[in-house]
C-alpha cells in the first residue's frame, strides 16, 4: 500500500502547561500527513473524507522544540471508507501510534464508495 513520511517539528503551540504535547497535535499532524499522501497519488479532494473512528496511543512523551516523522499508510480500503495506519517516531522510536478512518462522502455529505482510481492508487 502508498506510504508517506512527513517531518515535523514540534511547536509551542503544541505544547500543553506541562509542556509535552497536546493531545491534539498527534491528530493534526496525521492529518497532514494523510493530506500529503493524497496530493503525492494526485488527488485533490482532501475534503471528501470526514473522521469515521479514531484510536491512538501515546507511547512516550514530546516536547517543544522535538524534531520528529509521522509515518502513514493505508490500512484497508472498504466500500466507502479508507483506514490509515500511522505512527510518530523520534530518533526511530515510535512515540505514539494511530489508526483514522475515514468516510468518503458526496456533494451532501453522504456516504459513497471511493474512486477506484484513489483506491488503485492507494493499494
């Protein structure tokens, strides 16, 4: 399956009062990252695919200023929905690891199977 690797560096804004990240960090930058997995396969439609079902676990702590890689890929690719693996890593341990799925939804919002040409690209 189609893989990508994002760089970041953990900003301030990340960062909670203990200073380690907010939780919401790791959910963004996976995002990102599934956002330019999809624009390096030439698909532009990012938008199309609301949050089905989150699940991550935060392995070990990240704090302002870390410079770490989300890794993604896709996991599985059902009828209507797509589902990414994905994983922080610092030095080359993984810090926290997740799975998003997502729906691929219409001009109303609702549910409708994915493009075989994404699904042939993300295979």
């Amino acid at each position: 399956m189609s893989q990508h690797s994002e760089p970041v560096r953990v900003e301030f804004a990340d960062t909670d009062a203990g200073g380690r990240i907010h939780h919401t960090a790791a959910l963004r930058w996976a995002e990102r990252a599934e956002h330019q997995l999809l624009r390096s396969l030439g698909w532009s439609e990012v938008a199309r695919f609301p949050r089905r079902r989150l699940e991550v676990d935060f392995l070990a702590p990240l704090r302002f200023g870390d410079e770490v890689v989300v890794e993604i890929a896709a996991t599985a690719i059902g009828r209507t929905s797509v589902t990414y693996g994905w994983r922080v890593l610092k030095d080359g341990v993984t810090c926290i690891e997740g799975t998003t799925t997502c729906v691929h939804v219409d001009d109303d919002g609702l549910p409708c199977p994915v493009p075989a040409e994404l699904r042939a690209a993300l295979s």
